[in-house]
C-alpha cells in the first residue's frame, strides 16, 4: 500500500509542471480579450509592467516574469497561434524544437519595449511624461452615500500602425548620417586666430533623435502619435474629504521617449446640499418649528441626504437657537480606505412666531399667562 503511495505522489510531482504550464491564460496575465489587437497587448503590456516592475515592487518580480511571457508569445503571431490551439504546453514543445528556443530574459523585453531604456533608473533611462489635472465638484450629498463620474478627455496615444515608431516600415528607418546615431553634432568656431572653441548641439538632420525616417508613416503623418478620446470612471466613496485626488496611474498622454504620465484628478464640494451643511466629519443643519412644538415639545421626521429619515424629538420647551446633538448622523468617518462609523448631526431650531395674536388665541393666551383683558373703554381713557 505505501508503494502504491509513493508511485501516486511521484506522478503528481512529474506532472505538476506541466499542470501548472498549461493551466496558464496568458490573456488573463495580460488583462485582455482573446480577440484582442496586436495593439490591445503592447498597451496592456506598457501599462501592467510599469506598475509592477521589480525596481518598484520586488515583491512582484515573478509576477513581471510571468507578464513579459504572457507578452512574448501573444505579441508574436506564430507563437500564439500555436498557444491558442494547444496552450501553453503547446507553445513550450514548440521552442524546444527550434534552435534559440526559450523565451528572452523579462528585463530584456522591458528595456527593448521602451527604446532600451529604464523608465525607473537615472541617466538615460526613459522619463515619465506630464501629467493631466483635472477639477471636478460634487454635492455634499455624493461625498456622504458616493457616486461615479466619467470624464472624458482627449489623450494622445502611440500609433497602433507604425507602433510609435512614425516610419511605413522598420526598413524605412534609417541612421542619421550626420551625427552618426549619436543625435548630437560637434561645432568648431575660431573665436581669434589661433584659439577655437567646440560646442556640442542637437543634430538638426534628425532632431536629436539619431534615426531619420525616409518613408513617413500614413495613418499618423509621421507624428507617432494619435488623438483618441478616453473616459475614466471617477468615483467618490463615502467620506472623502474636498481637496483630495485621485490619481489614475498611465492615464496621461504616451510618447514614444517616455513613459505616460498620470491623470489626476482633485475633488471638491459644494457647501450645502438643500439644508445640510458640513464641517469635516459633522453635518450641521436648521429646523423651523411653531410657537406650539417649542412650548410643548414634538416628535418629527427629516430626510437625509441618502434618503432616510431621522427623529426629531423634545419633550421640553425649545429655545430659539437650541442645538441638538444626533450621535452617528454625521458624514462617513473614512480610515484606510473603509468607513469607521459616522460623525455628528447638529440640528439649530428656529422658532418661528405668528404674525399676528388676536381672536380667541389672543383671549386664550391671556388666560394662561394670566393677564388680564383691558376694556375699551380703558383703551379710550388711555
């Protein structure tokens, strides 16, 4: 019987590799439909391998091996035929058979996917582009229950036909003769008769960029790039404060020589929503009552912001200007992302009298303060 065990452990051990290989989706790795576009995948590559590149997060380093072999064999044409018909493993017994078989080194992928740069060391290392603000204003009311906002706005993205590169092709990509690839040209001026000075300038035949492009890319014009209109959900979640941002990582315009910058967004609010008022975690607000609820007391209702009702109660005479404390009533009280309870309601009473006392009212007040009825002809003599 621990014969038999041990055959049935050594299978699953010899076989888990190859469970685990062909268990893969490589679409999911990537975040992307099967049906999507050559383009789909380098945009989903860019923005994942930004987030989760080790020099940021070296906890996430297999995390990023896995995404750069999700890339490798879905950006190539035959390799994900080939997965798509027989998975993973497929693709596997695919590049044993082939003389370079193997995928290349993560890191290699990264740095040839951004122009050989790091879009995270110094030097010449790719830089982040400029971010975009934007400034949108909502009632209270959303930062007590939340609410989602789409923006949208115009972005500029790689061409998805030359892949940023602005060429037809990659055979039209040529370097430049002037400065040599090098971008930069050496200047010699006689500034007297025997003395001279050198300065280095921005090559103009290229602009620097040490490739010259013969045959321009049609679907952009050369420019690399694209106007597309993108929308962003916004969401406000319970208790936010006005004044905070949100930041949409990769969000900003790409560029072929940088890494997209980011969308940020501040939020700020109205100062009151119908009667209700707010003071960071409190909510403040006025109630009218009648000469009768503050003499002898009431039970009323008010809506909330969400749409629940609170209780008003007094069984005591209510002064002009009296405030009410209603525990748990207040704005959501946000820590760490979650809502820890509520602040305070604040309610001011407002009295309001009668315009006028007269009548059988008049008598009848008279009656209870104990005054007494002045004649007419008391009036007369007065």
């Amino acid at each position: 019987m621990a014969s038999l065990w041990r055959v049935v452990l050594f299978l699953v051990l010899a076989l888990l590799p190859a469970l685990v290989q062909a268990a893969r989706d490589y679409y999911k790795v990537l975040d992307v439909d099967k049906s999507a576009s050559d383009r789909d995948i380098k945009r989903a590559y860019r923005k994942r391998a930004q987030k989760i590149h080790p020099d940021k997060h070296p906890d996430k380093q297999d995390e990023f091996v896995e995404l750069s072999e999700a890339y490798q064999i879905l950006i190539d044409p035959e390799l994900r035929k080939i997965y798509d018909r027989h998975g993973a493993d497929g693709v596997k017994r695919h590049q044993q058979g082939q003389a370079a078989g193997g995928n290349q080194d993560p890191f290699d992928v990264f740095r040839h996917f951004f122009g050989g740069g790091d879009p995270f060391g110094g030097g010449d290392g790719v830089r982040k582009g400029p971010n975009k603000h934007f400034h949108l204003q909502f009632d209270i009311a959303d930062f007590y229950k939340g609410r989602k906002l789409g923006l949208s706005y115009d972005r500029e993205v790689l061409c998805a036909t030359c892949d940023g590169s602005g060429a037809r092709s990659k055979s039209d990509i040529h370097t430049c003769e002037t400065c040599q690839g090098r971008g930069v040209r050496l200047i010699r001026q006689q500034i007297m008769p025997g003395f001279t000075t050198q300065a280095q300038v921005t090559c103009d035949q290229c602009g620097g960029q040490g490739k010259v492009i013969k045959h321009a890319c049609t679907a952009c014009n050369g420019r690399k790039l694209k106007t597309e209109k993108t929308e962003i959900q916004v969401e406000v979640e319970p208790g936010m404060k006005e004044g905070e941002e949100i930041t949409f990582d990769g969000d900003s315009d790409e560029g072929p020589d940088f890494e997209a910058g980011d969308v940020v967004v501040k939020l700020s609010a109205t100062r009151q929503k119908g009667d209700f008022r707010r003071r960071d975690i409190h909510l403040y607000t006025t109630y009218s009552i009648g000469l009768d609820d503050a003499l002898l007391g009431f039970e009323h209702s008010i809506q909330h912001m969400d749409g629940h009702n609170v209780t008003l109660k007094r069984t005591s005479v209510t002064q002009p200007g009296h405030v009410d404390t209603i525990a748990e009533e207040g704005m959501p009280i946000r820590e760490n992302g979650a809502v820890h309870g509520h602040g305070n309601l604040y309610v001011e009473y407002q009295v309001v009298l009668p315009e006028r006392v007269d009548g059988d009212f008049r008598t009848a007040l008279q009656r209870v303060f104990g005054r007494k009825q002045k004649s007419k002809d008391t009036h007369e003599e007065l």
